[in-house]
C-alpha cells in the first residue's frame, strides 16, 4: 500500500508540472499575440479614374500692337485712352509735325520741277536726262514725306482696345510704345504648362472647360490652339496655347483663369486617404500593404484626390490589402494583428513585396 501511495504522489506531481509547463507556453504565447501591433485593413481594387486635370493661367489678348514711332518725337495729341474701342486704320496719335511740314514744301517744289521738265521735252524745249531726274527726286521725297506721316500720324494695325498708355501730351516718345492695343474679339487666349507625361494626349483643336473668378458657375468652351514644341529642361513642362471665344469682349487680359482638360480615363487602384502615410521631411507618401501577417512599406506615386480617396498610379496591386488604421507603430515587415479576429483575408495571390 505504502507502494503504491508513493507512485500515485509521483503521478500527480508529474501531472501537475506538466500542467503548469503547458500552461506557461499558452500564456506566453497569448502575450505574443497581444504585443503585435493591431490594424485595420480594407482591401481596394482598380476603377476607371477620369483623367482631369486642371491648369492656371491668366488671360492674354489674341493680338497685341505697340504703338510707337520709329524714330523718337515729340507728342502733340493722344485721341484715345486705356479702355477706348478702336478699330483698324484709325487715328490714335499725332506727333509733332514741323520736320513733315518742311518736307511737304521740298516735295510740293519736287513736283512743280517735274511738271516743267516735262512741259519743256513735249514742246522741244527740254531732255529726256532732265525729266527723269526731276523724277528721281520727286519719287524720293515722296517717300521720305509718306514714311514720316506714317511716324507722325500713329494708326491702330487691328481692332481692338486700349490696354496701356505710357505717354502723355507733350512728352518726347522714345522705344516704349505710346499706346498697346489688344485684340479681345473673336478670341482671348491663356497659356498653360502641362507636364511632359501628358505631351502625347493633349492634341490641336482638343476642347477644354474654362472657368474665371469674375463669372461663378459659368464654364466657357476652349479649344487648344498651339502647342509648343519643345520642354522646360527645368520644370519638365511644355506650353500649350489655349483659345477662348469672346465675341462680346467679357473676358479681358489679366483675369484668372482655370482650365480643364479631360484625358479620357484610366484603371487604377483607388485608396482611401486614411491609408497614405507621408514621409517627414520629404514629400514621398507611402501605404502599408498587408500579406499573411506582416506589412510592406510600399512607396506610392498618387494620382488625383477622389472625395476622400487617391488614385494611385504605381505602388499598389489591385486586390491588395491596406492598413487604413493603426499605422503609427508600424515598420516595414512588421507583424501584425488585425483589429477584427473574425476576419477572414485570402491573401495567398496578393505579391505586395513586388510593388515596393
């Protein structure tokens, strides 16, 4: 009997250690569990993304004329201001006319020498040599005095409107330009950079939304006009000319303008903005990938902001999933824990290690 207590002592305490032991290894892998970091996932896919973007830029007229003499003179009158309508072929300046006034003398004598010589050779009296040399002269003069009327009486080249006036009465003009007109009709145009990765969709005659400060809810029609053939080196951009229809002159040089040119669409996948960590100190912005239990810091290059949502271009598979909570205790291949035990993610086809 005494035997046989002794082996039931033995068994029980055998029994209880491994009891014990068994219970150790269960409490310390609980607390393993419980030290991983715990997120919220969410699993996003590719959508068509409508590619529309949108450009800054300010009004110019179609057709800009500096006014201006060629060579410097004095100001007599000035028959417009800034804001007169002016049409092609009027009268804008008058500059000081004494040299023309000496001119039209020499050439009205040109003249009258011309007509005696000619007057002499028809009855006999004169040479053939003296006629055309009167000629000569009277062709000279006449264009010196027509070369200086068009410096001394300054006509408008186009229609348009008075956009500058840097002279006054009085002043001696020298090479800024008097008066600057600008063609405001049919057509305004504003000048945008659009970035080299769009330099093979944006196309002539492609039809854009125009929207000014001074005329809320008002979209105006656009076309692309020129496109500039050659890149910034320094900001990777190019520029395309933008012509606006302005027949009744509402839009006017200098106001704000925005542009909006649609691409058509594009597949990409779409993430919620709670999954974009940006980098201090940089401006990277990365997403937390998860796949069986760990995480990938993958770097992302985003697209346009959706509501509370990004396109992203490159950085994540369709049918990943992210971590949209719990991202400030995370590191790249940390293991994790997901908020919802009760989850269930198949993520045996997601390779989020390729998009790193």
């Amino acid at each position: 009997m005494k035997i046989y207590s002794k082996s039931l002592i033995y068994l029980a305490i055998a029994t209880s250690m491994v009891a014990c032991s068994s219970k150790e290894e269960q409490t310390a892998q609980t607390a393993e569990v419980e030290e991983l970091p715990m997120v919220d996932v969410l699993q996003v896919s590719a959508q068509d993304v409508a590619q529309v973007n949108e450009y800054t830029a300010t009004v110019e007229a179609d057709n800009i004329n500096n006014i201006t003499p060629a060579s410097p003179n004095r100001i007599k009158s000035i028959l417009v201001d800034v804001g007169s309508q002016v049409r092609r072929g009027q009268t804008l300046v008058i500059l000081d006319q004494a040299n023309t006034d000496q001119l039209k003398v020499r050439l009205d004598l040109a003249q009258v020498e011309y007509d005696r010589a000619k007057n002499l050779l028809e009855i006999g009296a004169g040479t053939q040599q003296a006629v055309d040399q009167a000629k000569s002269n009277l062709d000279g003069l006449t264009s010196q005095y027509n070369n200086l009327m068009e410096n001394t009486v300054l006509t408008s080249p186009i229609n348009g409107v008075v956009t500058a006036r840097n002279f006054d009465p009085g002043d001696m003009c020298g090479s800024a330009p008097i008066l600057v007109i600008g063609q405001l009709s049919p057509y305004v145009n504003v000048m945008i950079n659009v970035t080299e990765n769009d330099y093979d969709k944006i196309k002539n005659g492609m039809e854009v939304g125009v929207t000014f400060d001074g005329f809320p809810g008002e979209t105006f029609t656009g076309k692309v006009k020129r496109i500039h053939p050659t890149v910034n080196p320094s900001t990777r951009t190019f520029t395309a000319e933008i012509s606006i229809n302005n027949p009744q002159q509402r839009i006017k040089p200098g106001m704000f303008a925005r542009v909006v040119i649609n691409f058509g669409t594009a597949n990409h996948v779409v993430v919620p903005d709670r999954a974009i960590v940006k980098q201090t100190g940089s401006g990277n912005k990365y997403v937390y990938v998860y796949n069986n239990g760990t995480v990938s810091f993958n770097k992302v290059e985003l697209g346009q902001r959706l509501d509370n949502a990004y396109e992203v271009i490159s950085g994540v598979e369709n049918g990943a999933y992210v971590v949209i909570s719990g991202q400030s205790n995370l590191i790249d291949g940390a293991k994790v824990q997901l908020l919802n035990h009760d989850t269930q993610i198949n993520t045996a086809n997601v390779d989020s290690t390729s998009t790193k």
